[in-house]
C-alpha cells in the first residue's frame, strides 16, 4: 500500500479532481443560464446569456409575480435535483474501483453550495433566489428561518463529505487508513478546491457574479469542517478490483480543457435569446 503513496501518483489523483471539481461547476452554471433562458422564453423576456452573467432587456414593470418566482427559482429547484441524482449515481458506482465517482462527488458538493447557500445569502442579501423570497413579501422570521435551513443544509453537506471522501478511496486503494488519509484528503479534495477556485476565477474574471463571490467563500468554510472532520474517520477495507490503478482520467481532463475554452470563447460577446 505504501509504495503507492508516491509524488507522481499525487499529482495524477490531484490532477483528476481537480478536472472533475471544474467541470461539475461548469455543468451548474450552465444549467442555470440555460434556465433563465428558457424560464425568460415563457414570459417572452428577451434575455442574453455570456459566459459570466445574464440580463433581462425588459422595463421592470414588466415583472410579475409568477415570472419572478418561476425564472428566479427553477434554476435552483432543477440544481437540487441535480445533487440528490448525483448522490444516486455516487453510491450507484459505489462498489466499483472507477474514478468517476468524483465528478458525481463535486457535482453534489457544488449543487448543495448553490442551492443551500444561496437559501442562506441570498434571502438576506436579495440576491439569486432571494429575488423569490422578496416578491412573496416574506417577513424577516420567516426570511431568517430560511436562512438557517440554508445553513444547516451546509454544515450537514460538509460532514457527510469527509465519508463520501472516504468511501470514494476505493478508486484508488484497497483501504482507507490513518496512514493514506492525509496523501489522499489534500489530492483528492483540499487540493483541488483551492486550484479548481483558481481557474473558476480567472475563467469569470471580472463578471464574477453572486455565486462566484460568495461560493468560495461558503466552500472553503465547508472544506474547513471537511477537513476537521476527515481527521476522524475509521479505517475501511475494500473489496479487491483487478482494475483499480492511478491513472490520469484523460477523456474527461480533455473535456474540461475543451470546455472551458470553447464557452469563453463562444460566449464572451452576450448572446441575445428573444421569447
């Protein structure tokens, strides 16, 4: 087991997370353009969508209330629901040594940071889906009841993390011990949190939006109690797997690159969708 806790075989599984903690915020930001833009489609709002943002070209007396609530909430509603099948197809592929796991692993992270964390800041700072909470004319009970299912929605996110994190080491090892859970916590997860930021960064920079302010910030506090609580976790065995090995996810690192570049190319001017 020890011989396999070598720097190159670091840097591969780093590589690979780091990839899929990417693509994953990717496939939720986009998923929500695209909400806004076919939300906007039902009401005949012309909106146009970049690779940061989206603005609706209407007066703002043309708002009503059933379109504020239904643009301004599907994007979260189907975000949510991308986590919990993401959280399915996780344990679904549980038992096999297959490295993939991890995209489904940041794919519920990013979903429950959206959704719990913009039920959290967003109600109190009227941003995202807080535009929903501020047209049913909530009261500030209310408003700070749904603030705090945001928060504990977080905090019960980032301890059931560091397990996930543990049981996803079958796709490299054949146990999760105190001896590998340091190599394997910083590549696996810390590690490409901080460089995965990074790249989501620049790649927003400077429309960097609600979520792109405030989502680093909610997911490092989060990886904080991933970490403190990763210090605990009980050794587990694994089942053996002739096909477990450290290898570079090619096709989906590919696909990101590929991703990343074509979006913020096709999309750098906004592009204008009319209802």
């Amino acid at each position: 087991m020890t011989q396999l806790l070598t720097r190159r075989n670091f840097w591969i599984i780093t590589l690979n997370s780091t990839a899929t903690f990417v693509l994953a915020y990717l496939i939720i930001f986009y998923v929500n353009q695209i909400s806004f833009v076919l939300t906007g489609g039902m009401y005949e709002y012309p909106v146009s969508v970049d690779y940061a943002s989206y603005f609706f070209h209407i007066e703002p007396y043309m708002w009503t209330h059933d379109s504020v609530i239904l643009i301004f909430s599907a994007g979260y509603i189907i975000t949510l629901l991308i986590g919990l099948f993401s959280l399915l197809a996780f344990f679904y592929l549980l038992a096999d040594a297959m490295p993939v796991k991890v995209l489904f692993f940041w794919l519920f992270m990013h979903s429950s940071n959206y959704f719990f964390g913009g039920l959290m800041v967003g109600n109190l700072l009227t941003e995202g889906i807080g535009h929903v909470f501020n047209w049913m004319y909530l009261s500030d009970t209310v408003k700070m009841i749904i603030s705090l299912i945001g928060f504990f929605g977080l905090l019960i996110t980032a301890i059931a993390s560091s397990r996930l994190a543990a049981l996803m080491a079958n796709s490299y090892f054949e146990k999760y011990s105190e001896k590998i859970g340091p190599f394997y916590i910083t590549g696996q997860v810390l590690l490409p949190f901080i460089f995965g930021s990074v790249v989501l960064f620049f790649y927003f920079f400077p429309k960097n939006m609600f979520h792109e302010k405030f989502g680093w910030l909610i997911m490092g506090a989060m990886m904080g109690i991933f970490f403190l609580r990763a210090q605990f976790q009980q050794d587990l065995l694994f089942e053996e797997d002739d096909n477990r090995s450290i290898r570079p996810m090619t096709i989906l690192i590919v696909l990101t690159l590929i991703i990343l570049i074509v979006t913020r190319t096709l999309l750098f001017r906004p592009v204008l969708v009319i209802g």
